[in-house]
C-alpha cells in the first residue's frame, strides 16, 4: 500500500470545501437553550416556522441525564427516584401476611402430597 503525501486523509483529488451549494439550502431555525440544576447548557435547533407550542419545555441533559429547562434561575428540579425493588418487596404489597401463611400452607399440602408424605 502506497502511502502519499497527502495531509488530509481520505480525501480524493480535486475534492473541494463542502459549501451549502453541495448539502442544499439550510431552513430558517431558531436556536433554544436548556440547562439542567448541574448547570449544563445545551443549544437545540428548531424549524423557525414551528409552533411555540411544540417546542419541549424539558430535555434529558446529555451530560448527566437530568432534566434540563429553558429557564436558566429556575432548571427544573430531579425527580426523587425510588430504590430498586426486590421481587419479595413487590409480592409483599401484594399480598398480606396471613394471605402469605395461607398460600405457603396450600403449596406445601400440594407438594407433601405428589411426595406421598402426609402431614
């Protein structure tokens, strides 16, 4: 494999600057920022035309994940999430506990039961 003299890699020859005459025309937009309560900033882009209405009040900030506003003195506060729930703590909101004695107790006359061995 040939190595040139070329500093800029994987270009072709005669391959110029890529103008707008080469991507087509650009829309009107307008440009909103966000910023999240870790004060990150992000600049969003949307058609100018759209409706104010469906632009989003909140965005997921890329930087931590929390949600973003377009007010800079007030962002929008992270919701208190809750802790991850074994599969006990959801059967045990479920049921009570003298429904739990009373399902084990079935559960055990069945399997005591196909085992043959009596209670």
């Amino acid at each position: 494999m040939a190595s040139g003299g070329s500093a800029i890699r994987g270009s072709r020859v005669g391959a110029g600057p890529m103008g707008e005459q080469d991507r087509g025309f650009h829309a009107d937009r307008v440009q909103v920022h966000y910023w999240c309560s870790n004060g990150h900033e992000q600049a969003r882009y949307f058609l100018a035309t759209i409706e104010p209405e469906e632009i989003p009040e909140q965005l997921d900030c890329p930087h931590c994940g929390t949600p973003s506003g377009r007010d800079q003195a007030n962002p929008p506060s992270v919701a208190k999430l809750e802790p991850y729930k074994t599969h006990l703590a959801y059967v045990k909101e479920r049921r009570t506990e003298e429904e739990a004695v009373t399902l084990l107790d079935e559960a055990l006359q069945q399997l005591r039961a196909r085992r043959g061995v009596v209670a």
